[in-house]
C-alpha cells in the first residue's frame, strides 16, 4: 500500500513532482481534493470549508453562524462553534480516510503530520533557494522583474508558515525530522527527483 506524502516551497516544482510520481506508482493524486473529502464526510458544499479555513486563518475563535453545523453529521458537535480544533480534526480525518485506501500522493495540507505515526508512508519535502524559486515564478508568470517574485516567494513562505502555526501548534514544517526525503529542486533535476521518490516508495520499509 503506497502512501506518499509531498511537501513543498512555492517554486520548487512540487506539484509537478508529485503528480509525475503519482502517475509512475499508478497512485492517486491528492491536493484540493483533500477539502472535497472534508465536504463529503460533513455533508456540505467545499466552498463552505474554504471559508472556514479562510476565516480561521484570519483570526482565533469562531466562524461564522452559517458554518456551526459543519459536522452535523456528528451529534456530539452539533451545536459547537467551528473552530482549530474541530477543522483539523475534520482535515485530519479525511487525510487519514485517503491513506487508507492506499496508493495515494497527497501534497501538503500538513499530512506529514497528520500521517507522521503512519506505519508505511514516505514522507517527502522539495525545497530550492528563494532566488532559484523566485526565477522560475518570474518566469512562469512572465514577469518584469525579478523583485516581484521574490516578494511573491516571500509572501507564500509567511503563509505556509502561519498556516501551520495555527493548525500545528507552531510546527516548523521545514524542519527535517518531519520527513524521510529532502531534496533541493534548485540542484536535483525534476526526472531525477521524481525517480527517487518513486524508487524510496517502493523499496522503503518501516524499522
């Protein structure tokens, strides 16, 4: 049962990475669809949980009304306010529910944390230097200047940083005791990267 966990910096390729080893396992593939599976397991439309974390990112405490019933399904939360604690739970529930029916990649979302007591996932992050990632953005996005990019690196490091302090209790997610596998993109060519993951999937074996 293949389960493979990808972490990845804005500009390192990774979602590119993790569908090319999603396509070489013959694995599932899973980014936002991670949400969907939130949604379909507390009954209501996706655009409902992107709200939520959207509202949770924005501030401590409650959501709004509308969004008390999230997990109706379960009587026991019933009446509760939407808060860290019940997103997460939801977020991880869904993560756990996808690696269980094997031969999955699923890209961030925090699910090397979620799956880090998981006894046969790989966990893997792909990083690259701010100007290596900021080069590429600029010219993905064909754009004038390079400080733009950076800026734009910069923002997104802020917010995956942020997103995991407030859902992780301040885990630091480029910390490597999180993974099995890192590899610098800015050094490791994509094809190379991808035949590593592919190969630490199939050959890695819990202790």
């Amino acid at each position: 049962m293949t389960v493979v966990t990808i972490s990845r910096e804005l500009g390192s390729r990774g979602t590119r990475i993790a569908e090319a080893v999603g396509h070489e396992l013959g694995s599932s593939c899973f980014d936002k669809e991670v949400l969907a599976e939130m949604a379909r397991q507390a009954g209501v439309e996706v655009e409902v949980i992107v709200e939520a974390e959207e509202k949770l990112m924005s501030r401590a405490g409650v959501v709004s009304q509308e969004m008390r019933s999230l997990f109706s399904a379960d009587p026991n939360r019933r009446d509760r306010p939407m808060n860290q604690a019940t997103y997460l739970d939801g977020m991880s529930n869904a993560i756990r529910l996808l690696a269980e029916k094997g031969n999955v990649v699923i890209i961030g979302r925090g699910s090397q944390l979620i799956l880090e007591d998981h006894p046969t996932a790989l966990h893997v992050h792909l990083f690259a230097a701010p100007q290596v990632r900021a080069s590429r953005i600029q010219r993905r996005r064909g754009m004038a200047e390079i400080d733009t990019a950076k800026r734009i690196i910069g923002l997104a490091d802020e917010q995956r940083r942020n997103w995991y302090q407030r859902f992780f209790t301040s885990a630091d997610w480029k910390n490597s005791r999180h993974y099995h596998l890192m590899l610098d993109t800015g050094r490791i060519p994509e094809a190379t990267a991808v035949a590593l993951i592919v190969h630490a999937a199939k050959t890695a074996r819990p202790d």
